[in-house]
C-alpha cells in the first residue's frame, strides 16, 4: 500500500491556518511616552554632572562663561564704595527666578524678592536669606548695583525635571553640580 500524499489544497489550507494563527497570538507591546522619554533624554546631561565622579564647581568669575551663572550684585554708598569700605555682595532671588521662566525648572534654593550675602573672596554664603532689599536690612544703608562678579548655579536633576539648589559656595556638603550653558538650554527648551 502507497502512502497517501495529502492534496496540494489542504498544504496551502494548513499553512495559512498556521500563518493566521502566528498573528493571532496576544502581544503585549510597552509604549512609552515621548514626552517623558525626552525629559529623561534631556537631563542625561545633569544626571551625569551630578554623579560624584563628575561634579564641577567652579569659583566666582569677572565675567558669563560657560557655566550657568547668576550676577553678584554689589551694595554701594553713593554710588561709589568709601575708601575702607568694604564690599558686600548678594545674591537676588529675582535673578533665580528668572532662569526658571518657561520651564519645568524648580527654584527652592531663593524666591522672588529674597536675598543672600555672598562673600566671593571666601566663597561663603553669609548670615541668612533676607526678604526684604539688604540695603534696608541689618543697618546697611546704600544702593544696590549688579557688578562685575558672578557665580555658578548649582541644579539637581529630580523626577519632575531639574531643580535650582544653590550657588558654588564653600560648603562641604554640596549635591548637585554646576552645568553647562548647553546643557541647561538643552531641558530648559524641551520643557517648555
């Protein structure tokens, strides 16, 4: 006896029910959102500037370079300084907040309208913030002026995007770390 050969149609009926049934199978598929993809992708730059390894934290300087940086500004009598006066330096809350306009940029670190006394020759933050303008506060009197000096920002990457934590300063106890220029217009922009 001769086995027996199975039609050519009932091959092509097997092979499609076998086709068809690949693509019926359940797939499970995980989608990703692009928005949040991009933020992870954006604050690559930070995440990476925070890592111990990595850390910058350059010192006061005479002029904008490539760190993102905040203006001193000066308290002057005047207009001027006195001959032994001695210059007092603060930081402006506003200035904060202005870098995080259009953004998911948070600023913890100084609000609007507050003040800190930074002294650039120590690298120090002095005394505590003030919320009124220094030159009314604690017996200064004078005019404040945005002078020649500035400071690096320190940011810290969260969850919720980047946060604004700080300046370089002295302290031992630093997280976060001074970024670039790039990198800050680099989650800055994809935010907004």
């Amino acid at each position: 006896m001769e086995p027996s050969n199975p039609a050519p149609e009932a091959q092509r009926s097997a092979r499609r029910r076998l086709v068809r049934g690949a693509f019926a199978a359940p797939a499970v598929l995980a989608l990703y959102s692009g928005s949040a993809a991009a933020m992870a992708s954006n604050l690559r730059c930070v995440y990476n500037r925070v890592d111990a390894g990595h850390r910058t934290f350059p010192g006061p300087a005479d002029s904008q370079d490539r760190y993102v940086r905040v203006q001193l500004w000066s308290l002057r009598h005047n207009g001027s300084l006195q001959h032994n006066d001695k210059v007092r330096w603060f930081l402006s809350g506003d200035d904060f907040q202005a870098l995080t306009v259009g953004s998911s940029v948070h600023n913890p670190f100084l609000g609007p309208g507050q003040w800190w006394q930074f002294d650039p020759a120590t690298q120090s933050l002095l005394h505590d913030r003030l919320t009124s303008d220094p030159s009314w506060s604690n017996g200064l009197t004078g005019t404040l002026v945005r002078d020649g000096r500035w400071v690096a920002v320190r940011i810290d990457a969260t969850s919720q995007g980047a946060s604004i934590i700080g300046v370089v300063d002295s302290s031992k106890n630093h997280t976060g770390s001074a970024v670039s220029g790039l990198c800050w217009a680099s989650f800055v922009t994809a935010a907004r």
